[in-house]
C-alpha cells in the first residue's frame, strides 16, 4: 500500500469519526423539550446575573460602551482647554 493512500484513509477515518461526534451531540440536544431548554436559560441568565450583582461596582469590568464614553469625555475635555 502506498503512503499516500494510507493518508487518504486516515483522513476519511478522521472525517467519519468526527460525524459521528456530531451527530451524538445533535441527538443530546433535541432531546431537550422547548420547556427544558427554557427552564435551563433561565437558570444560567440567573446565576450569571447574581454573580454579577455580588461584585462591587470596582470589581466590574467596564463595557465597552462606559470605555467609548470616557474616551469621548477625555477628547472633549482636551479641546475645551486648547
């Protein structure tokens, strides 16, 4: 057997094992009810929220827009004073 078609046949190997990942992960998923998935959402926005609501205003990131409007307040700033 030649080099080459021992690659070939590694690569379809790869290709069916990878479809067959996929397709496991896709069937887990619609087992799911449309109230299951709701139910799950709601439960990680919650947690997400509450982990958020404990930092202290200090320990928050800032978002992007809180940087974009300090930027803007800092440029302003530097033409009223020229």
């Amino acid at each position: 057997m030649r080099w080459w078609k021992a690659v070939g046949l590694a690569g379809a190997a790869g290709v069916v094992a990878t479809g067959v990942i996929v397709v496991r992960a896709e069937r887990r998923r619609r087992a799911y009810t449309p109230e299951q998935v709701r139910e799950q959402l709601h439960t990680r926005f919650a947690q997400a929220t509450a982990a958020e609501s404990a930092l202290s205003p200090a320990e928050r990131e800032p978002t992007r827009a809180h940087r974009l409007r300090e930027r803007l307040r800092t440029v302003l700033r530097r033409r009223s004073m020229s």
